[in-house]
C-alpha cells in the first residue's frame, strides 16, 4: 500500500485498522495497547490479518456511514456485487453504561447476483511473537498461541467454517456475518442478533455525531474527525489515545518509529478542549477525572503521559521479529519519553481546567481537586519553570530553554490567577500575578531574536519553530502584534515546503527532520487567518485537506514530495489541529458581515 488507505473502526476500548480492499491489518485485543492480534501493517509476512479476497475482475470502494464509525466497503464486477459493514459493537445499555465488547462485525450484505470470495483469516497473537494455531470446532474457529504466553481468539459465522479456515471461495447466498471475539461466546450469535448489534452501533454513532456543533463550512471534516478523536478516547479511564497505531514511521527506512497508544497530557488536554468546544462535554469530564486520579499527592509531579489505565511506567522496548513498516526498524512497544520532564503540559492541563470550570459553572462535583491542582501546578511551575526542558518535541538527549515550554509555564500560571478568581480565591490570585508578568517578561527579553525577526525555537537560539505560533492562541501575544506578524512571516519562509511545514529544521537526536509534522501546517494556516491573511489561509487548508486518505483520514506526518501519509494513525493532534483550523475558517468574515448588511 503507496500510503495509509485504512479507516478506523472502534468502540472506545479498542481499535481496528481496515484497509481500502477490506483487509484489517491492525487490530489489539481486548484494549487498545493489548498485544496485537492482526498487525501486517507491520510486518507484511508474519504480522496477520484478516482479509477479504475477490477476483481482479471485481471494483473495491470504501466509505463510512455517515456520522458513524462504520466502514463499508463494496466489492463489484458490474453483475455480483456485495459490501461488508465493518464495526466494533458500541451502544448504550437498558441500565445504565455502555455495550462495548472486545468483539469485531463483519456483516455481509448481498447487493446483487452471486458474488464470490475468499476470506484469509489469519490472526498472529501477541504480536505475531509465536506459532498461532486455529482449529475448526463446531460452531466457531478457535485460535490459540502458547508459545511466550497463552492467548486465544474465537471466530463465529453463519458461512462455513471450513471454507473460511482453508480460504475456499465461497458463494454469498444471502447476507452473512463474520464475528471476531477476544472471549469464548456463551450465546452463539445469529444473523438476527449481528443485524441488531449493527442496528445498535449505527444509532449510536448517529445520537453522538448530532450532538456535534455545526458550523457554516466544514461540517462533514469536522465530523468526521470529532468521531475519530472519540474513537481514540478510552471510556473505562478517561484517557485519550496520541495515536491507534504504534511504529508507524515519521520518515521510510529511518527509526523514529514511537509507540503512540498512550495518553500523553498534552496531546489528550488539546483534544478535550476541542472536543467539549464542539458540543461533548462527557469526554472533557472523563478525562478531568483520568487527571484528578493520577494526581492523589499534592507533591506529585505530573508525568507527561500515562498508559491508558494510569500506568506510570512505560518501558520501552523492540520486537525485533517484526520487519516494520516498509521495513522501518525497529518496531518499538512501550514509550521511553514517559520519564522526560516537559514544561509545557502545565499550562496545557490549566488551560483546560480553566475551560472546563467555565463549562461546568454549576457542577462543582470535582471542584475541590482541581483547585488542589491548580495549586499544586503553580507551586511546580514557580520552582521549575527557569530550568531547561527536553520541550514539546521529546528531544531525547538535550535540554533547553525551549520557548514554546516558557510560553506555557506563563499559561499555567494565567489560567491558575483565573481559576482562582473564578472560585472567590481573590488572594491566591493577586499572589501569582506577579510570577506571570516575570515569565511574560523573561519570554520577550529571551526568546525574541533581533536578527531573526521571531520567536526563535529556544533561548539563544537562530532556529525557528512552528510550536512558537501558538503563543497567539494561548493569550501569550495579540494577533496584530508585530512581532508576532514577523515569527508567522519568518516561519513561512523558512520551514514552508510548497504549503507544508517542517516542526523544525535543525538537526535533533536522530538526525534532521525530512517529512512535514501535520499539525504544525494547521498551525501556520490558523495563524495566517488570525494575522488577516485570510484567503491564502483557506486556500492552503484545502490543499491540506487534500492530503488526507480516501476517508479523511491523517496520520501525524506528510511526505513532502509524495505526499503520502507517514507516521501513527490516525493522529489525535491532527484530527484536533482540524477542527480548530475548520472552526476558524467557518467564522463569519467582515466582507460577508457587509455583504449581509447589503442584501
């Protein structure tokens, strides 16, 4: 595959990969950083997968539901045509909760004739690491692996099981369904009971999307990526997922290669921000709580990401045995940046607190533990925030005084004075106002470079940082100011490459960067916007909208001359940097203001 053509499915405790010729390669059972089940995305021989085969003289075309998580994709040749509804279950229950079981749907639905297939189902479990044996019982096949640890995988369907464990073609006779599960089933399913599950899945994603604030353009990229970001939110703690996908590369052939299905602060912070601006205030709620519950000391000190159920500990290591990605070595699982010390997820973390107590006004449940944060992040930042940092981007070996990190040290502080003001805490207030004008004050003594004419990546330094763009969104700067007008003009000028943009171009831990990060071209273009330059702004976005996969999909990098998709997928940060860039350019204009007044 010449770039990511997959679509999500998911049910928010899980995640599947299906490919644009209807093959999952991707898939971890029962939750989203469990060992994989299918992962030839990772490994085009040994990975596994389970994948529906027709005959060249068939057409394949792929596409959601709209408003749901669900992908059909339609197998053709003009006379026999069928399409498969590919889901994982996700509905509310008669009492209370939600229905979402470690299970895959695969529902057949004959469109015409008689159209025929072959069906591969070959499930590698725990990462491919071992022998998997599959053995056709009486109604379902088991899958069964023993080799490091014990793992089982059972498959029902109403076609026969033979045929679909020795990849004989079968006849669609009728609608069928294949049903993937991670636990033995005490009910076998029926055809009835799939049609149910499918009828279920789809008013939920339906109910979900139409809570979902419409704006004058962009409503179908905007939903589209809203479902994608809840798709990698992880109901039973809070956390948001960076990513489904881990060792997806950011560049072909290079090793920076990252496992993604964490929940990083900052990442999960911006998106529940987004997120509960749009309309979904439970997601916001489920991950303050997530936050609350990892932080019980007042003297603890936040990491900058957690295993989604509140791991602290993340070790880092390689599956040697997997080929990677194009073969992009190594194939990493665990993430080794969990111990690395980033300045900037306070005032990250602040900035939504501050948003969500604004929200939720009249629901002070968890009020008392966020004032306790609030105060515990100042103590933090008022004894940190001076020392050097490995900053937004995770440099792995060298500390700085990464702008963007002061920048959000100032945040932190901002937001606390106006939490503290918000819960009639007067004095806590006036006491941090003078820590904010000193770090507002060392930003634009120290990070403002004369002979740039930016905001430079860190203290000292020549070399520019789209990060640094952000200082706008955050309060740090006005739009107009016009030093922040010369760091977006600088920043074009040296990192865009024909509308794409570079994080950075100096030369980090593994080299220099050859590939543009996505959200960092939706940050230049909102700052374009902001600056007044509004039409380039929503020309650039639509040839970044371009960029996407067939279902309007990103991962967190983009090839500067191909264009393909790289990195993990789909990427949290550029489905929220979307959003944020769609609801900008859907303002209402002062030119449309006057042609109103017009007409």
């Amino acid at each position: 595959m010449k770039n990511l053509n997959y679509g999500i499915i998911g049910n928010c405790r899980s995640a599947a990969l299906v490919s644009d010729k209807g093959a999952i390669e991707w898939c971890c059972l029962p939750e989203f950083d469990s060992a994989s089940v299918f992962a030839k995305i990772l490994d085009q021989e040994i990975g596994g997968s389970f994948e529906i085969q027709v005959t060249e003289d068939y057409t394949i075309t792929q596409k959601y539901i709209p408003n749901t998580s669900i992908v059909v994709t339609t197998f053709s040749n003009g006379t026999d045509a069928f399409e498969i509804n590919d889901f994982m279950p996700r509905y509310r229950k008669e009492k209370g909760g939600y229905m979402a079981p470690p299970e895959i749907i695969r529902y057949f639905k004959k469109l015409s004739g008689n159209p025929s297939f072959r069906i591969i189902y070959d499930p590698r479990l725990d990462y491919a690491s071992g022998v998997t044996s599959s053995y056709v019982k009486e109604n379902h096949i088991v899958s069964l692996t023993g080799t490091i640890k014990f793992d089982s995988l059972f498959l029902y369907s109403n076609l026969d099981l033979e045929s679909i464990a020795n990849g004989n073609e079968i006849t669609l006779k009728g609608d069928g369904y294949l049903l993937m599960a991670y636990n033995e089933k005490i009910f076998i399913p029926t055809l009835t009971k799939i049609n149910l599950e499918f009828e279920r899945t789809k008013t939920y994603w339906l109910s979900w999307s139409d809570k979902t604030t419409e704006y004058k353009k962009y409503n179908e990229q905007i939903a589209r990526s809203a479902i994608t970001l809840k798709l990698l939110s992880y109901e039973k703690t809070g956390a948001v997922l960076a990513a489904a996908t881990t060792s997806l590369p950011e560049t072909i052939g290079e090793v920076r290669n990252w496992d993604y299905r964490f929940c990083w602060i900052r990442d999960a912070s911006m998106v529940v921000k987004v997120i509960s601006e749009l309309g979904h205030k439970k997601l916001a709620k489920d991950y303050l709580q997530f936050i609350i519950d990892l932080v019980p000391n007042k003297d603890e000190k936040l990491q900058i990401m957690y295993g989604i159920n509140k791991e602290k500990k993340l070790t880092e290591e390689t599956l040697d045995h997997l080929n990677g990605y194009m073969g992009s070595k190594p194939v990493r699982i665990g993430n080794a940046a969990y111990s690395q010390r980033q300045n900037d997820i306070y005032g990250i973390l602040m900035d939504v607190i501050h948003q969500q107590l604004i929200t939720f006004s009249n629901d002070t449940e968890n009020g008392e533990e966020l004032w306790n944060i609030t105060k515990g992040i100042v103590w933090v930042v008022d004894k940190h925030w001076q020392e050097p940092d490995k900053g937004i981007w995770e440099f792995r070996t060298e500390e700085r005084h990464f702008t963007f990190s002061k920048i959000l040290c100032w945040t932190a502080i901002d937001r606390a004075i106006k939490v503290a003001r918000i819960l009639g805490k007067k004095h806590k207030a006036e006491k941090w106002e003078p820590l904010a004008a000193t770090i507002k004050n060392d930003i634009m003594e120290n990070a403002w470079n004369e002979s740039v004419q930016a905001f430079t990546q860190s203290y000292g330094s020549n070399d520019l940082d789209t990060s640094v763009l952000l200082m706008e969104s955050y309060g740090f700067i006005e739009a107009m100011d016009p030093k922040y007008v010369a760091t977006v003009k600088a920043i074009e000028r040296d990192l865009s490459n024909d509308g794409l943009l570079y994080r950075y171009k100096n030369k980090d831990d593994f080299g220099l960067p050859s590939s543009s990060f996505t959200i960092c071209t939706f940050w230049f273009i909102n700052s374009l916007y902001k600056i007044g330059e509004e039409k380039k702004a929503e020309k650039l976005f639509e040839q970044l909208l371009s960029y996407s996969n067939h279902l309007g999909l990103f991962s967190e990098d983009i090839d500067f001359e191909t264009k393909r998709l790289l990195g993990n997928f789909p990427q949290a940060y550029s489905h929220l940097a979307l959003i944020e860039t769609a609801i900008n350019l859907s303002r209402i204009t002062n030119e449309e203001v006057v042609l109103d007044a017009i007409r």
